[in-house]
C-alpha cells in the first residue's frame, strides 16, 4: 500500500489527505495541536466548564466567495452547504453616527448606482472607488509581476483621478478580509481577488450559520475516519526537523510531542513552548513513502538549514514571506441583551487597530443574547501587553484552576482585550456592565501568523514540487491560482500537493484542481475607457467638496440651500 505523511490538519492537509485516501493511499494526519482545522479552527479549551456550541472557540469569523469552486467541491460531497448563508453587505460605521452606512455586493455592475449613493462615503469619491477596481482588472496579465512590486496604495496615489477617501476605502475593506495594510499589499494580489469575485459577484460573501466546528471540521473528520485504518491522525506532535537520506529523500522527522495545544497558548501572542515539563522528545519518526508539509512559512522555515538547504536553495527564499499577527474578541453579552446591529460584517472606520465585527448571534441557532465576534487586523503595538487577565477559579472538569471571569476595566485598560473593547465601545453604543465576562475572550493567532501578500513576495512562495524527491509543500503562501491567502488557497494547494503524490505514484483517477472563471481583461479595459472622464469628472467634484469645506458632503449642498432661502425671501 502507497503510503503518505502529511504535517498539518488545516484545510490544506485535510484536503490533501482526502483526496490521497479516495485513492488509496494511507495516510498519516500529523498535528501540533490537539485538534484539527488549522486556522478555521474551532476548539475547546480543557480548563472551561461551558456546554453546547458556546464550547467551541473560533479563530475569527471567515467568509467564503462564490468562486471558492475547490472548497465548494468539498463542502458539498460533505454534504454541509446549508450550513452556510448568504450575505449581500458590508455596513461602515463612524463614531457618533445613528444610522448606516452600506455597500452591497460590491463589484457587482448592477449594483454599482445603489452603491455609489450609499453614503459609505461622498458619491464622487465611491465612485472612484469603483472605477479604480476596474482600472485594476484592465491591467494585462502579462503585467502581473510587475503589479506585484506595486501595493494597493500605491496603485491608488499613481492614478491621477484618485482621491484620499476612495484610496482610504480600499485600504478598509482589504484589511477586512485579508488583514494586511494596503500600502504593503501586492497589488496583483488585489486584482486576483477582485478577477474572480467579479464573475460571480452575488452574493458577495457566505458565512457560517453554526459554529465551524459542527458545520465542516467535524464532518471533515467523519469523513477521514470512514477509511478506517487507511488513515491515523497523530495530534501533539510538532515537527521540528528534517532528517535526510544519501539519496536527499526526507528518511525520517524529527518531533516533539506536546501535552497541550501551542496554537491557543493563552500566555502570549506568539508560539511560545509549554515548560521543558511539557514537552516530550521522541525518536525520529520514519517516513514510508512521500511527505506533504502542510504548516506555516514560519514553521517551514525553521526546518530549512544544512542539507535541506543544499538541496534545494529555493527552500530559504520561504523565510522571506512576510506573516502577520491577528487579535479577534469573543465578545459575550449576558443573557437577554440584545444590541440593535446590523447582520452583516460592519466595519468600523475611525477605530484604530482596523476592527470589523459580526454579529453571530443573528447567524447561530438559539442564541439569547448578542454575541459579537470582533477582529483586530493591526495588532502589532497592542503585542506589548498581555492579551487578557482573569481571575482564577476552579475547574470542575479538570479540578485545578481555569480561568474565571475577565478582568475588565474600560476607563483604564492594561490589556489588549480592554484596548479593543475600549475602541468598540467609542463607536458602537452598549453598556459595559452588559458584557459576560465569563465568556468574553481574546483569540491570537499564536505561532500561526496569517500570510501576507506583502509586495514581492511572489517571487520567493515556493511551488508545489520541491527538488527534494519526496518533500512536497501545501498553504496558502504555496504558488496557486486562488493567490491570496483563503480557505480557497488553503484547499486548492493540498489538492495541488495531492496530485503531485499521486501522479508520481501513477495512481488513478488524477485529482481535478479547479479553477475559478474570470472575465477577459479586454471587457474591463473597454469600460476603463469609456468610464474615465466620469472618473476624473469626481475627481474634480471630490476637489470642490474638499475647496468648499464638504468633504463628508456635497458641495452643492450650501448653493441649494442659498436658493431655497433666495426663494423664501422673493415671496
């Protein structure tokens, strides 16, 4: 029997583990943690006492696209595509505003007028919000390398129609969703992102209706465990080495086998390892077969060194790739209190560290209260203090201490959870003695920094293949058409991962890679050029409203109230 290791139960592993075991092949699921789900991780904590779907501990809310064509591939042989809900807006809330500001199904042509007057931001300047994207999707493609050497700010100050606001609009609505500012984002990542979004435009975005762990994980498990003993999954093991072979083929790993999780290492924001108490050197795991390293750029790099290097030089562009810290606060409200928000993913515009939040308790089943998931895309000055501080209590499940309920102080905040709960509530109205703060929590992406797409990082993402006979690589930082760092990225690399295996096996059927359907960028071009003196027309709208003092408004605004009162005084 073909046999395959593969390190990481993220969606990268789990899908490339599928795909391997329908073909026969067994498979040996490796994982630091003692759970599987990776970054779409939803887990529970040994020393908490909570029941119900209140147990299960999220990594930030997640969207999916409609061109996520792999993952939907996935979610529907699974059988769980109910499990998730369409939704058509982005809401953009300021401080000391009472109503709404909202776009729908942005890239979408047919919603471009209820759009540009949304009031997310003055017409003129939306207006070249939109016409920017399309400028961006008439760039050819032979153009790519060069875009991505250009951030998304910086192709925004390059067009002379653009303006401050539609370029600060473009920086909000890319950190909601791929946290990473616009002027160290790649901007032919952005123009990926937006190809194939605007193919399929409505509804812009899926979200979970139930946590992730019943809605896809557990069923992801299920599904892995009905090849019986084809499959076995190791948790606790951290890989930490390489180990080579006089033909350099990967002979066998060296590990460290945890006793509890690193990923949710409550005590600080980055992979710190548990006391040399908790750690268990082992002997080298033998490896049969061939190896998929599904882990992060951080955790890959570490094991590049020495022979792996000599290898395979390309190996240590990876230490290169840039990753990023993120904060997200499971924001509890007690039993009964009901905030008036929207339903969708709102994002707040004057706040600092680039916070967006949903509501899940509009999307989760039997929920009494609001439950606010919040998420810190720029969290790096917050890194300076401890993420949370709770009181001690006793376990019931375990009989040692678990945590208690938060310590919370908004007026004098000393940790990052009362930094961003301080933030929230300077736009968003609640009392703060409302606030559960046995639930109430802070999730860091410890040890699993999300990959950007900074800049000039194309060149250095390593491709599937590696010059190590059989070494292969899967992540969303792993050259594939998706680009950007999604769960479509994720799963599109383990599929990519599992074809390579399977091809050099001469197993059959090939695994079907899928790619998402875009429009030429010849029809975009068109647009560019019919459009454009509409664009730079707001331009110099955009200019008036700053010259007459208007740049939240319109300047038209102080003339037609001067003709009304012209009017009133003629009678």
């Amino acid at each position: 029997m073909r046999k395959v290791t593969i390190v990481g139960a993220g969606m990268a592993g789990m899908s490339a583990a599928l795909r391997l075991l329908e073909r026969g092949f067994h498979v040996t699921l490796l994982e630091q943690d003692a759970f599987m789900g990776g970054m779409l991780r939803a887990c529970e904590f040994d020393d908490e006492d909570l029941d119900g779907g209140d147990k299960y501990h999220e990594h930030s809310y997640h969207m999916l696209m409609n061109w996520y064509v792999n993952t939907w591939d996935i979610i529907d042989e699974l059988g769980v595509r109910d499990k998730f809900s369409p939704s058509y807006a982005f809401y953009f809330l300021r401080r000391g505003e009472t109503h709404e500001r909202r776009m729908l199904n942005v890239g979408s042509p047919w919603d471009l007028l209820r759009n540009i007057t949304s009031g997310a931001a003055p017409i003129p300047d939306l207006f070249i919000f939109m016409y920017s994207m399309i400028d961006l999707l008439s760039t050819p493609m032979k153009k790519d390398s060069f875009l991505d050497n250009y951030s998304v700010n910086g192709f925004m100050h390059s067009r002379p129609y653009s303006t401050e606001r539609a370029t600060e609009l473009q920086q909000k609505v890319w950190e909601t969703v791929w946290a990473i500012p616009s002027y160290d984002a790649s901007a032919k990542g952005y123009k990926n992102f937006l190809k194939y979004g605007n193919f399929a435009p409505v509804p812009q975005i899926w979200l979970f209706n139930e946590n992730k762990y019943d809605a896809l994980i557990r069923p992801f498990e299920l599904k892995l465990q009905s090849f019986g003993d084809k499959f076995e999954f190791i948790p606790l093991v951290q890989v930490n080495d390489l180990v080579l072979d006089d033909k350099g083929r990967v002979e066998s790993i060296v590990y460290s086998k945890m006793a509890t999780s690193p990923s949710i290492n409550p005590q600080g924001w980055h992979h710190r390892p548990p006391h040399d108490s908790e750690i268990t050197n082992e002997p080298p795991l033998r490896i049969d077969g061939d190896l998929i390293m599904a882990v992060t750029p951080g955790a890959l790099s570490r094991m590049v060194k020495d022979e792996l290097f000599n290898r395979d030089p390309r190996l240590g562009d990876v230490r290169k790739l840039d990753s990023v810290p993120m904060a997200s606060v499971e924001l509890h409200f007690k039993p009964g209190t009901r905030l008036k928000v929207p339903k969708d993913v709102c994002v707040l515009m004057d706040a600092k560290y680039e916070m967006t939040f949903l509501d899940y308790s509009q999307h989760w089943p039997n929920q009494n209260s609001t439950f606010l998931y919040v998420t810190c895309s720029d969290c790096e000055s917050l890194m300076s203090v401890p993420p949370e501080r709770r009181a001690q209590v006793v376990s019931k499940k375990s009989g040692g201490k678990s945590p208690g309920a938060l310590v919370l102080d908004l007026s004098r905040p000393t940790t990052a959870i009362e930094y961003l709960i301080a933030e929230l509530h300077n736009t968003l109205a609640f009392d703060p003695d409302d606030i559960d703060l046995v639930r109430t929590r802070i999730q860091t992406n410890t040890g699993e920094d999300l990959f950007a797409n900074s800049t000039g990082s194309e060149a250095f993402r390593p491709t599937t293949e590696t010059k190590i006979p059989n070494l292969f690589i899967a992540g969303t930082y792993v050259q594939n058409y998706a680009d950007v760092a999604t769960i479509e990225g994720a799963v599109t690399s383990g599929l990519m991962a599992a074809e390579a295996v399977r091809s050099r096996s001469g197993v059959m059927p090939p695994v079907e890679v899928k790619t998402a359907g875009y429009h030429h960028e010849s029809v975009f071009a068109m647009l560019k050029i019919l459009w454009a003196p509409y664009a730079y027309g707001a331009k110099a709208w955009s200019m008036m409203n700053d010259a007459f003092g208007t740049p939240d408004g319109n300047c038209f605004d102080p003339w037609m109230k001067a003709l009304r009162n012209a009017k009133r005084v003629s009678r």
